[in-house]
C-alpha cells in the first residue's frame, strides 16, 4: 500500500520509507533516517535530530545538512505522540520490529533496541543504552546512559535504572532493584513452568545457562539467552582488558 504522509509533516533529505507507513501531523522526519514498511509514526513525533551534546554540531539536517550516524526504525513499529529520537553518533540509533514507543518517551543517540520491545509513556533513555527483546519498561522510567535492560525484562513505573538489568529479570525502584523473575514474560514467550523452573537460578544470575534446551523453551528465548550471555562475558573480559 502508498505511504501515508500528513502534508504538515516534514520528511528531510536522506530519508527513506518502506511502504504503507503513516506519518502523522506536524511530525518532522530528518536523515539519516530508514523506516521499515508498516511502520506508524503519530503526531509531533521528531526522529532523526541530532545528539544532545552541549557544544556537538546541530546540523540543520531538514535544510540538507546530514552530518550523523542516523537512525534505523524497524517494519512494524509503533512510534506514538511527542516521541524524540535522536541521530547516532558512533553508529546509527536503532529501534528494532515490531517495537511500540507510547507518547512523550525519549530515544537518546546512539541507543539500540531490539525487536519486541515496549516504551511506556515519558520513559527516557540516555544515549548509548541498549535495551534486548521484548523488554518492556514502565511508565515514566528513566535509563541512565550506557545502561543495558536484558530480554523479557520488566521495568517498573517511575524507576531510576542505573545499572543492568538481567534477562527476565523485574526491578523497581529509585534506583531499580531487582526483586523478582518475569515469569509473565516468559510464559508469554511460550516457556512452560517447569522450563521457567530449570531456568530461574541461571536467569537470576545464581548458575550458568544449561548446556542443553530446557524443554517447553522457544528456540528465539533460547537463542537470544544464549546471545546474552556471550556479551556479558565479552564485557567482563572487556572490563578486565583481556
């Protein structure tokens, strides 16, 4: 199906749309900028502007300026009122599929997020943070920069993240701490109890994963596990530069 686009809204240079996509009223779209097809971006929404550096080049990118590492939205992905995303400056910023961006949350440079995931409305991420599947943070939260928030993760209304959060893990709180496994979370991703029962020690951060597929465990919960785990070994070797 052809795009949708409100004539108020400002698509830039360097953009680039799928197909079907909605861009609503007064919504100001700038390069570079690649959305998926059947993407939906709501009134006043602003993707694509630059980092927030005090001092950093603010380009005027509407005007054919493209100085950033952009932005990639994802096909599918829901990006509701007054939502900001910001331009990358390492690499581009990502929003994976099928994501959904509620009203007035924030976007910073540089951050990742990956398919599946939930923004309540008004939560802020800093720049750089990433946030894996299915991740679905509450209403008002704030991320500190270069925090990590693991898959199926739950955030609580109004907390204040400043360090990881595990997969499956929930946390609350200023600052969040986690008090308990998404067992919602999991089972919406299919894993049956006794797969949740096997699991929990290892996604509490109590024991490795298992060497083999706990059974009633999706093959994506258990791939994106896996993955989990390599980067969090990869940033302790990192972190102890070997």
């Amino acid at each position: 199906m052809p795009n949708r686009i409100h004539p108020s809204a400002v698509v830039g240079p360097g953009v680039t749309l799928g197909e079907d996509v909605v861009v609503g009223p007064h919504a100001v779209l700038v390069g570079p900028l690649t959305i998926g097809h059947r993407a939906w971006i709501g009134p006043s929404v602003s993707i694509g502007t630059p980092a927030e550096y005090r001092g950093g080049p603010h380009p005027v990118a509407w005007d054919g300026e493209l100085d950033g590492a952009g932005v990639v939205i994802g096909w599918g992905t829901i990006v509701r009122e007054f939502v900001t995303v910001n331009q990358g400056t390492q690499h581009a910023t990502e929003v994976g599929h099928d994501c959904y961006l509620l009203a007035r949350s924030h976007v910073g440079h540089d951050c990742v997020l990956d398919d599946g995931v939930t923004l309540a409305d008004a939560v802020q991420l800093g720049g750089h943070t990433r946030v894996w599947s299915w991740a679905n943070i509450g209403m008002g939260a704030v991320v500190h920069q270069r925090s990590v928030v693991g898959p199926g993760a739950m955030v609580g209304m109004g907390s204040a993240v400043r360090r990881t959060v595990g997969p499956f893990a929930l946390a609350v709180g200023n600052p969040a701490r986690v008090v308990g496994l998404n067992t919602v979370g999991l089972e919406r991703r299919g894993c049956s109890p006794h797969a949740i029962e096997t699991l929990e020690a290892a996604l509490k951060g109590k024991s490795p994963l298992p060497d083999d597929l706990p059974d009633g465990v999706t093959d994506d919960v258990w791939d994106t596990l896996v993955a989990w785990q390599k980067a969090r070994e990869a940033a302790e070797d990192d972190e102890r530069g070997t």
